[in-house]
C-alpha cells in the first residue's frame, strides 16, 4: 500500500542516461509497449469518461446487486446502491490517474527542490533538510497520510496533498545524490566559470541530468499514490464526492462473499493501472541504465 | 479421563454442570473418542471451556463501567458486572434486580426502593442502599445524561441499610425506567468515595455486584469474565465464562460467526448486505427482542439559520423527494420501519403514525422551490449544498448518497462531505458550519429523556452534542415537551406528545425517516440471551449453552 | 572485537543524529494534531449519544484540554523528560502499558513478514538473476510484479476467503484463541496459525520489492571485477554466486529493508484492520480517530525508535557482509 512510496529499485542507478538511440530502445521492450498500451487504454477511457457514460457516475440508476451482464443496460451489474458498475470504474479511472499523478507531482516538487537545494549548496543547509527528510521519512507514511486528511477533508485536493507530502522524502534522497555527484562534474564548473546563478545552474544545468532517475520513480511514485488511495478509501477516508476504485472496493468489500464482482472488478482495474505503471517505471529504467542492456 | 476432556472440548457443549444420566454419559464418552481420533490435531485450536459465551463487539470499550461513559460499546459489557437498580420486559415494564420492591408516590414526586438483601460486593464487601445513594448522587454530577435524568432530584436518602428514598422536586415520569444496569449502574461506594469518578481504576477492573467477576482485558484484544459463585441471584449464572472479543471489521464479524469462534452480537453486529446469507445458515439464529431500550431515529436535519433551509418551502420540497421505501429497502436492506415521527415506532404508547404531510411527489418538491424563487439557474441546478453525515454507522454514509441522487432529481446540487465523529461532531454543535446533516438520535427509554433535546428551544446550546441542532424554536413546543416532562398521569402525557409530533411534522425542522432495525445474531446453542429490554447489554445471568 | 567498536560508534553516532529528528518528529507531530478538527471530548460525546456542556467541561479539564496548547506540548516534553509517555485520559491507563500491551503483537507481525518477504524475495530475485532474460526470469518477474501491483488488503481478504473460508485450515481473525488456557507449545502454535494470514498480506508487496531488488543488484555486481577474478580463479559458477555475488547485493536490499521497517508500521495499519490484528498501527488510527494524541505521540515515538535501531543492525550486518564499508 502506502509503503511502495519509499522502495525502488532505483535508488541504486545513479547511472547517466544512454543518449543516443533512446526511441528504438524504447520500443524494443516488448513490457514497456504493454505497459503503455494499458496506461494507454486506461487514460483514454478516462478522458472519453463523460462520452462513454454521461450522466452523474454516482447516481442510483438501475436496481440494486445486479451482477454483471444480467441486464444488457449494465454490463457490469450495479453495485448494493444501484449505482453501474461500468459507469463507475471508468469514471474511477480518471480519479485514480488523478489523484496518482498530482500526489507524485506534488511529492516530485517538494523532493526534487529540498534535494537539489540540499546536494547542490552542502553544508549546513544540507545537514537541516537531511534532518528534516528523515524526519518524515521515520513517521509511518500511511499515518501521516491519515492525519494530514484528519486536518483536513477527504477530498481530492486533500488526498492528493498528503500523498504528495507523505512521499517527497525518496525523491529528495536520491535528486540529492544526483547534485552531489554532478556538482563536480566539468560542465558545472563551466557553468560556473561562466557566471551563472546558482538557480540557473541548479535548474538548467544540473537538474536536466539529474532527471533520468527521478522520471523511473516517479512512474513508480504513480503506482504508490493510487494504492495509497485505495488504502484510504478502503477505511472510509475517501472523497465521498467522486468515485474511486478505492471507494468501490471498500464499499463492496462487505458484500465480498455474495457479490465478489463488486471487490474484483475494480481491484483488477487497481492491479492492472498499477502494474502498467510498474511496467514503464522497468522499462525506463532497463534504458536509462545502460549497463544493463549490454546483457 | 484425559480423553474424556478433551472429548467435551470437541462437543462444544458439555454437560450442564450437574450430572448426565450414565447411557448419556458413555454414549458421548465414545462419541468423543471418535472425535478425538479424527480431531485431535487441531485439538488445541477450540475452546478448552465448554461453558464459555463469546460476544462480539465492533471497537474496544473505553471503560468496563457505563458511568462517565456510555459509548455502545461500554454499555455492551458494563452490566455484566456492575448491575442497576431495576431490569425491564420487553415492553420497558420495570422487574426487580437490585432492588426487590419499589413505590412511587400518588404525586409522582417520591421513589423508594427496598434493596435486596445479603448482596456482596466481588470484593466481599456488602452492598447496602448507602451505595445506591452514592450511586445516584455521583451519576446526577458525572454521567453524560445524568445531569437531565436526575434533574428534579432533590435528595437521597438512606432510612435503613435497605432502603432507598429519591426525592423530587417535580414529577419525573420517566424515572422509573431509567434504573437499568447501563443507565445507572451502581458502584461500590467505598472504591468511589473520594476520587475522581473518571480516572478511578474501577473503569478498567470493575468490581460489582453483578453475576460475572472481571477477570482480564487484553487491550485491543479482548475482555474475559468469570462466573460469580457467590451471585444472589444462584444458581446464575449460567455459563462459566463470558469473553468480550474486538473485532473491527464486519466482514472478519460475519466469518467469526460462521467460524463460530464469536457466539453473539448485537445492534446488528454484522454487514446488512451479509444478513440474508448469514440467516440460510442453519447455526445462527436472529433476534429482534431485547432492543427496546434504545430505539434509534435516523433523520436528516436542516440547519435553520441556512439561508435555503429558513425557508420552509425549502425544506417541504426537500421532504417530497425523499422516497422512504427506498431508504428502508435499499440503504437498509429492509432492516428499518419507516417513521414520519421524531418517536421510534418502537415506543408504541407515544408513537404518532400518521404519515408526514410532504409525501414522496417530486413535481410537488419543483413546484415549490419554483415558488421559492429558486429556479434553475443553467437549465439543471437550482443551488448548491452541503451534507454531512455522521460517520458513526455505515448506512450513514449511504443515505447521504441516496438523498444526494434524490435532491440532484429537482435541481439541488448536493455534496458530501466526510469526516470523523469528532470532526462531524464539532462541525455540527459547535461551529455550527453546515447546511444539513444525516444523523441518528436514540430515543433512548422515553420521549422526554430521547427526543425532547432534539427540539426544546433551550436544548440549543453550542458545543453540547446531540441538542437542538436545527437551531428549531416554537413556544409551542416548548410549553407541550416542558408539561409533558412532569406531567404525572400517562394518558395526558401522551396526549401532550400526540400534540407536540403533529407540530413538528408539520414545521418540519428536520426530516425523521426511518428506525433501524437492531438485531441480536448468536449461535443457536446459546438460549435465553434477549430475556430484557436491553437485551445484550443486560446482565445475561440467564443466557446458558445448550 | 572489531565489529564491537564499530556498534558502539554506530550506535553513538546513531543517536546523536536521531535525538533532533525525533525531537522533532515529537513537536511536529504534536502542532501538527492541534490542528485535526474536533477534541477528545467531541468524540466521547458523539459516541455516547449525549452530553451536558457540564460533562463537557468535565471531559476537557480531566483531559487538559483548558490549557493552551504550548502548556500541553511543555507537559508532554516534561513527562517524556522523565520517561513517561505520559496518560491517555480516554483509556484511563499510561500510554507505555496501552503500547507495551500492544507491542509484542506488533513486532511478532512486522518481524515475521519481514523475515518472510526478505527471504523469500532474495530468493526469488537470486533465482530471477541467475536465469536472466530467459523465460523462468520472465515469469517470476511477471508473478512478483503482480505481487507489487495489487493492493495488500486486497490480497488479505482474497487468502481469508480461500484458506479460512473455504478450507477452513488457518483462522480468519485475531491473535489467539480466546479462553483456551493454552499454555508453551499449545499457544506458541495457536499464535503462530493466526499469524500466517497477516503476515502473508503484509509481506506481499515487500517481497516483490526485495526480489526485484536482489535481481538487479545481483546483475550488476556480476559485472565487477572481484567477481571476474573470481571466476579466473576457478571458482564453481554456484559459489561465485553465493559468496561473491548474493553477499555483496545484500547491502542495497538490506539498506533499502531497513528504510522500511518504520513503513512497515503504517502499512500494517490497513493488514490490521483486515485481521484483526492487536497491533500499533491499529492503535495510532483509533488514536487518530479519538483525538487520543498522547497514544499516537507514544507510537510515533516507539516506531521512530525501532527505525533507528534497525539502521544500527543494518549498518552492523553491512559490515559483517562486507568488510571494506566503513563507518562513515
């Protein structure tokens, strides 16, 4: 659950990127492809949401418990409210990507900034934000996550939010590393030489370099925010407002002897998205690390 | 004699304590052993007691003893030890449990009981009226209701060891049901005297007087009790041991009691969704009795200082799109009766049936907000609102869902919002920041004590939860819930409520719905466990395994 | 003896750089609840159903909650001066028993799913390594990115329906038989039939975590040059794997694994709640939910320590897989 925001295999490839021949690489990863074709697939039908299944997804449309194509006008049966299934888990979608891809932009800027500012610089304002990123990374992220929507409402933002500030610290350790080792490196002293801020060179000197990592995780941060989400909903701390495949488990999780459909159908859309992210996240990695490719 | 232990363990369901005719005896001796063969790896996984009851609860208690406290979940254990004054049939008619007699006075205005004789504290201690009057003393300062049920009382007095005298100032017709072991439980004077009621360790190792001794709490876990030998009430109890087990999941409730590793619940301890399956399974049974001590009312109050809401065509087109049927139906899964009243069906002498005035007609509901002025401003949606519900049950959270599809039907934009009760709790009596909110109120054992709070213009105190939420003032019913609460004779006293439920049904502050239906689940080997009012959370001296 | 000197500066060093952090983590932490919406007494009083503003007050003084916030924060620093974690007014009881009541159940599922999914992800990514690229690799990576990919409760409840449910062979719920008197090996086993469950769902997304990382670091330590000259010297390719490779990717696993054990408590929250578990993680969110701030301060405290406990083994166990880490 909330715990994948801190593993990754990446931390361990501080390895500059391949520079050339990067688009064939990309596509010669036949579970990269698959990866994309799903999150593919699954954005599209999140953006086409609206076009697919009009209408309030929440609305109590047809009887309820109806399982999946009892009835031709709800393939994929109604949950214990009445509410389709199908309506839900496409709307779903788009919160779940939402929610996936805000949190990790949000845990991205807090990360990259308190690590570039922190790797770049040294010294004492290294030692306090090295303080301060263990700090968060000590308190049980999922219970942070917990109070932070306490304090706040469980609504999107406020989810999103807490994700964002409960998973900066993996993103800060390893873009600190990053400046740490590029800080060195000939073209900062140029850039150095040359007179440049230190703002321009941590943003467009460094920080470019420094990327190829950072992108690898954060496909995985992705992966993290959405289950992290489903966590939540799945104790009744979601955002009652929208449906996620989070809040649909957890609703149907009561019914998870009778009516089993209403947990499976949008855990496997969970695992599916999931496990597409996972897939890019490992295909990223396989091409940005060179060494690995000469296997 | 080994075998034969482990044989009884096996069946579950040992004998009686007392003997078994000898055909009986060899025939479950051999019966045993066959089990024991075939069992006898997971041997070690049952019950080594075959006396043992096992409930269930959702959370852990706060306290063992309802007195500074009466969470659910404290009233569920707390009479097992601690027990009351009084017991109740079903019909809320009073029996004798610590006291065996008892007499009010023509003017209503003096109580006294005779106490029973030769009962021991579990320390061994005696228990005398001297008790009861610390008791009602500490209750009316500390108990979350205390200060309003004992409000007229003037004095406790003590003529003799056995003997106890509550005066009033005023009749308290209400009284006499409020002497039940949850609501005002009696404590052993010497443990209290002198101390600070809610930190005395008491709560978390209770000594009572009641037909099981406390024996260990396993914090987050569970709660074990043994049988009293020395009960009054002997040869009660009837089971060795009760244990109180936590579990906060109602699907992992549902398997337990297929598993049989819990034997009972109440307040409908499992899933709704789950009740139909469970009731086709041949060990479990299902109770309705042993409820009627606390009807529940689920209703959807307004907040009448909202802008919307001050209008009272507002609120009667809000009535007409809310269709009942489907809220007893599909949000409860039929486990509801339907009520137009702030009075629970339940309490049949007070209950108003008639229907409300705003029937389920949603072109009447648009017709009045038409009337209002608040017609639709982009062809839909007429304005927008937010609900809150109060978090504390599950069905909570879905009617809040259905009012939301309902009200979306004539043009009002509703969204939810969740939270926590704490938050919920807040938002509602103290901040006062809401437009409208799904809550429950019990009733509790009578209108005056349940529901009077509810609409009395003095019950509109900010920061106290569970009092005038809807901010509802009518002199009116202020005089009618004021008379009725020392009103002496029963037949005007419900002729005062007649009154007051016709008023608020058509003033409508707040929308009644529905009272859930609570059930009690057990195991069919466990008899006689709803033989009270408060079912469960009485004292179960009478429940036995069989 | 060397690695004796090595513990104790590990140690000291240890915890001269936690002490701020968990200063820290205690005055944020406490700020940061002032402002969750609501006290304990609203939430004594919702549950109860009833109140008088007199009970109310009660409820606040008895709780401390009439005195400003920083008066709160100063008492609560004084009581941890003094060793306390001070008193939980809604349980009646000090929070050290509340957490040491619940602290075995705890450590006996994080530990045991940590043992689970190291060994069990080493193992797979040693396998996964050794046949890289071909088909075995494949498939295992596919399985143990499913692992990866499905969420941990979800996988609870799916194993309650197949082994409790349906076979009936582990039970569903709980730490223990409840009113067995069992006593030594009776009890051990109880305990240990209703630990499978959790600590298979909790253990889950961590071994696909450590697989994958065993595969990768292994791969790339195949690369050096110390297993180069390993495999001039003639060593079996078994042995090279074993004693040069494995060893030497341990230390990223390990580092990363010890990184998680704190996260370990707040995922449990969830595995806890599937089973019923009496663990922290339970309690920190019942805290949360009862404003019960002294309990989730205490938990916050205890889990912070045991992170930086494991970070002192993980360091030791480094320098016992290799000798040329130095202390930094």
């Amino acid at each position: 659950m909330s715990t994948n925001m801190t593993s990754l295999p990446v931390t361990l490839l501080a390895v500059p990127a391949a520079k050339n021949g990067r688009l064939s690489a990309f596509l010669r990863q036949p579970t990269f492809v698959a990866g994309l074709l799903i999150l593919g697939v699954v954005m599209t039908l999140a953006c086409v949401a609206d076009l697919l299944y009009p209408g309030d997804p929440q609305d109590l449309v047809g009887p309820p418990l109806l399982w999946p194509f009892q009835k031709t006008e709800f393939q994929l049966g109604t949950d214990s409210l009445g509410r389709d299934i199908a309506a839900g888990l496409v709307h779903g979608a788009r919160v779940s990507l939402i929610i996936g891809f805000s949190a990790a932009s949000i845990g991205l800027l807090i990360g990259t900034l308190v690590g570039a500012v922190g790797g770049y610089f040294g010294g004492l304002a290294d030692n306090v934000l090295v303080r301060v990123t263990e700090l968060f990374q000590t308190v049980p992220a999922f219970l942070l996550v917990v109070v932070i929507v306490a304090i706040g409402e469980p609504s999107l933002k406020v989810i999103a939010l807490a994700i964002g500030i409960a998973s900066w610290p993996t993103i800060a350790r390893l873009v600190r590393a990053q400046f740490r080792s590029l800080r060195e490196q000939d073209f900062v002293m140029a850039a150095r030489s040359l007179g440049y801020s230190d703002t321009r060179i941590i943003f467009v000197e460094i920080l470019p370099n420094a990327l190829p990592p950072v992108v690898v995780t954060a496909s995985v941060m992705v992966a993290g925010a959405i289950l992290t989400e489903t966590g939540l909903s799945f104790l009744n701390m979601g955002d009652p407002n929208v449906v996620s495949w989070g809040s649909m488990i957890g609703d149907g999780r009561e019914m998870l002897r009778t009516a089993w459909f209403l947990t499976a159908l949008p855990g496997t859309a969970t695992a599916l998205t999931v496990l597409a992210l996972n897939l890019i996240g490992d295909g990223l990695n396989e091409i940005f690390n060179p060494r690995m490719r000469e296997r | 004699m080994t075998i034969e232990r482990i044989g009884q363990r096996q069946n579950g369901c040992g004998p009686a304590r007392g003997s078994l005719p000898e055909s009986r005896r060899t025939t479950r001796w051999i019966k045993s052993v066959l089990a024991s063969t075939v069992l006898c790896a997971g041997a070690w996984l049952t019950p080594a007691h075959a006396e043992t009851a096992t409930m269930v609860l959702a959370t852990e208690p706060p306290t063992l003893v309802s007195l500074t406290n009466v969470a659910t979940t404290a009233l569920a254990v707390s009479g097992k030890v601690t027990e009351g004054l009084l017991e109740y049939n079903e019909d809320l008619s009073p029996e004798p449990l610590l006291a065996t007699s008892w007499n009010i006075s023509p003017d209503g205005k003096e109580y006294s009981f005779k106490l029973r004789e030769g009962v021991r504290w579990h320390d061994g201690k005696p228990f005398t009226a001297a008790d009861a009057a610390f008791s009602i003393n500490l209750l009316k300062k500390v108990h979350p209701r205390g200060r309003s049920t004992f409000a007229n009382v003037t004095s406790v007095e003590v003529p003799d060891p056995q003997t106890l005298v509550i005066k009033l100032s005023q009749p308290a017709p209400y009284l006499i049901k409020a002497f039940a072991s949850t609501e005002t439980p009696i404590v052993p004077k010497h443990l209290y005297e002198g101390t600070d009621a809610a930190s005395n360790p008491n709560g978390n190792t209770p000594i009572g007087t009641g037909p099981f001794k406390f024996k260990e709490w396993q914090r987050g876990n569970y709660i074990v009790y043994e049988r009293n030998p020395d009960y009054w009430g002997k040869p009660d109890p009837k089971i060795d041991r009760l244990v109180v087990k936590f579990i906060p999941d109602a699907a992992a409730r549902s398997i337990a009691f297929e598993s049989g590793s819990v034997d009972f619940g109440y307040r409908t301890p499992v899933a709704l969704s789950d009740l139909d399956r469970l009731k086709s399974l041949p060990n479990l049974k299902f109770e309705t009795k042993g409820a009627s001590y606390s009807y529940n009312v689920t209703r959807l109050e307004f907040n009448l200082d909202n802008q919307y809401f001050r209008d009272k065509r507002v609120r009667e087109a809000v009535a007409h799109a809310i269709d009942r049927k489907v809220i007893v139906n599909t949000i409860h899964y039929g486990y509801a009766t339907i009520t137009y009243s702030p009075i629970a069906p339940g309490l049949k002498e007070f209950h108003d049936p008639t229907p409300s005035p705003y029937a389920y007609d949603l072109k009447a509901a648009a017709k009045l907000l038409d009337e209002a002025g608040l017609k639709p401003t982009d062809g839909k949606t007429r304005f927008r609102l937010t609900l809150d519900f109060n978090p504390i049950t599950t069905e909570g959270r879905r009617l809040a869902e259905y009012i939301r599809a309902s009200l979306a039907r004539i043009g009002i934009a509703v969204d939810l919002r969740a939270q926590d009760i704490s938050a919920f709790v807040k938002r509602i009596y103290t901040d006062r920041d809401f437009d409208f909110a799904v809550n429950g109120a019990s009733n509790l054992f009578d209108p005056t004590v349940g529901v009077q709070r509810l609409y009395w213009s003095k019950s509109f105190v900010k920061g106290v939860p569970f009092s005038n939420a809807t901010h509802y003032s009518n002199p009116e019913v202020d005089r009618l819930l004021e008379q009725a609460a020392v009103e002496n004779d029963p037949k005007t006293r419900v002729g005062l409520f007649k009154k007051f439920q016709d008023i608020v049904a058509e003033d409508i502050p707040d929308l009644n719905l529905v009272s859930p239906t609570f059930l009690t689940l057990h195991n069919a080997k466990i008899h006689d466990l709803a033989t009270t009012a408060d079912g469960a959370e009485g004292n179960l001296a009478h429940l036995y395994v069989k | 003896m060397r690695l004796l000197s090595r513990a104790g500066k590990s140690l000291s060093r240890t915890a001269i750089q936690a002490l701020p952090v968990v200063l820290g983590i205690v005055v944020l932490n406490f700020l940061l609840l002032q402002l969750v919406p609501g006290d304990a007494a609203d939430v004594i009083a919702g549950e109860s159903g009833s109140a008088t503003a007199e009970t109310m007050a009660a409820l606040r003084k008895q709780f401390g909650l009439d005195q400003p916030v920083l008066i709160q924060l100063a008492n609560y620093l004084d009581h941890l001066a003094h060793l306390s974690l001070g008193f939980s007014p809604r349980y009646n009881t000090p929070v050290g028993d509340l957490i040491m009541s619940r602290l075995p159940f705890t450590l006996l599922l994080m530990l045991s799913a940590f043992v689970l999914s190291l060994v069990v992800g080493i193992a797979f990514g040693a396998f996964m390594a050794a046949f890289a690229r071909r088909w075995p690799d494949r498939a295992l990576s596919l399985f143990v990115l499913i692992l990866y990919s499905a969420p941990g409760f979800w996988v609870g409840l799916m194993i309650i329906v197949l082994f409790s449910v349906k076979l009936g062979w582990l039970p569903s719920g709980g730490a223990m038989t409840v009113g067995a008197d069992l006593t030594g090996l009776a009890r051990m086993g109880d305990l240990l039939t209703h630990l499978v469950l959790p600590s298979i769902s909790l253990a889950c997304f961590f071994t696909a975590v450590y697989a994958r990382l065993t595969r990768s670091a292994m791969l790339e330590v195949e690369r050096q040059d110390f297993v180069r000259a390993a495999e001039a010297k003639g060593l079996g390719p078994f042995a090279i794997q074993m004693r040069h490779v494995l060893r030497n990717a341990l230390i990223p696993v390990t580092t990363v694994a010890g990184l998680h054990l704190g996260n370990l408590l707040g995922g449990a929250i969830v595995v806890e709640t599937v089973f019923g578990w009496p663990g922290m993680g339970r309690l920190a969110l019942d805290a949360v939910m009862a404003r019960d701030f002294n309990v989730l301060l205490g938990v916050l405290l205890l889990s912070s320590f045991v992170v930086i406990v494991a970070n002192v083994l993980i360091d030791l166990l480094h320098a016992w897989l290799d000798p040329r880490i130095e202390s930094v």
